[in-house]
C-alpha cells in the first residue's frame, strides 16, 4: 500500500485544514517509492568525501 500527498499528519490538520491523498495498491508503486525515498535520503544525509 502506497500513500502520497500533501497531508499533514497532525491533529489539527486532519481536522481543520484542506489536505489531499491518495491510497494507492500497488506493490510496485510502492516499492519504487521506497526506493525513490531511500536515494533521496542516503544522497542527503551521505557525507561526501572531501578533496
């Protein structure tokens, strides 16, 4: 299962604001996206190596 949007996943959010999701399944979406987010935080948070 996939779930992609622009929620905040708050309290007050969920009550009072306008957000939007969907859930989505699909093995394959979600493995692509587990790994989308996997590259994005390794390349952000991987110490790059001085010269």
């Amino acid at each position: 299962m996939l779930i992609v949007g622009s929620t905040n996943w708050s309290v007050p959010a969920l009550i009072t604001n306008n957000e939007s999701s969907v859930c989505i399944e699909s093995f394959t979406l979600a493995h692509y996206y587990t790994r989308y987010f996997q590259r994005l935080v390794k390349e952000k948070y991987t110490p790059t190596k001085k010269k």
